[in-house]
C-alpha cells in the first residue's frame, strides 16, 4: 500500500503546486459551479489546504483507514464535480493542477483515479 499512498501523495503534491501557482485562475473556475466571488475564494482556499493536509499525511504514519477516507472523499467530491461539468454539456476550465484544460473524459478518468486509490487504502485498512 505505500506505493498507493505515495502515488496519491505526489498527485495531490502537484495539484497543491499548480493550483498555488494560478490560484487567482482555480478561484476563478469555481464559478462554474455558480460560486460568486468571495464563496469561491474560500472553497479554493479550503481546495487546497484539505489536498495539502491529505498529501501531507500520505507522506506519514497516519493509518491507512484516515488517508483512505480522506483520499476518497477527495475523489468522491473531484469525481462529482467532473460529472456535474460534463453533464452540463457546456465547455468549462478544469484548473485541476493549475492548467487550464477543458474538462472531459480524460480529467474525469483523473478524478476517478484519486477515488480509485483513496478506496484501495480504505480497503487496505
């Protein structure tokens, strides 16, 4: 399992990283969701500390079961935001690792990932 934890470590490293690196960008994106301004700027901030508290704690001796739920409940939120997008049918920024990209089946299978590993640890718990 530690090379599950470290894989899902280094993921949410760079997500934290590139969502630092043009965050006034990720903040904006939120408004696909409909978050006005000052919502959105606090759901960015709270992004990327909850994907930086993760990541730091994959990185040590917290149990298996507290990185799996926290991985998962990552995934579960990423995975679903990536859905609502592409389910909406309209082009938006995924600002996911601090590149503009439009969200589509590839940043979806992304997303799914993180969840994808966040259960395994759960299960490894």
């Amino acid at each position: 399992m530690i090379i599950v934890r470290y894989a899902l470590g280094v993921v949410l490293v760079l997500a934290v990283v590139g969502k630092l690196r043009a965050f006034g960008a990720f903040r904006d994106s939120l408004a696909n969701f409909g978050l006005r301004f000052r919502i959105a700027a606090a759901a960015a901030g709270a992004i990327v500390a909850v994907e930086a508290l993760t990541a730091a704690a994959l990185f040590s001796s917290v149990p298996d079961l507290a990185v799996g739920v926290a991985g998962t409940l990552l995934g579960i939120a990423f995975t679903g935001a990536q859905t609502y997008l592409l389910a909406a049918g309209r082009p938006a920024a995924c600002q996911c690792f601090g590149v503009r990209e439009t969200v589509s089946a590839w940043t979806w299978v992304r997303a799914a990932l993180v969840l994808v590993m966040g259960l395994v640890l759960l299960g490894a718990a």
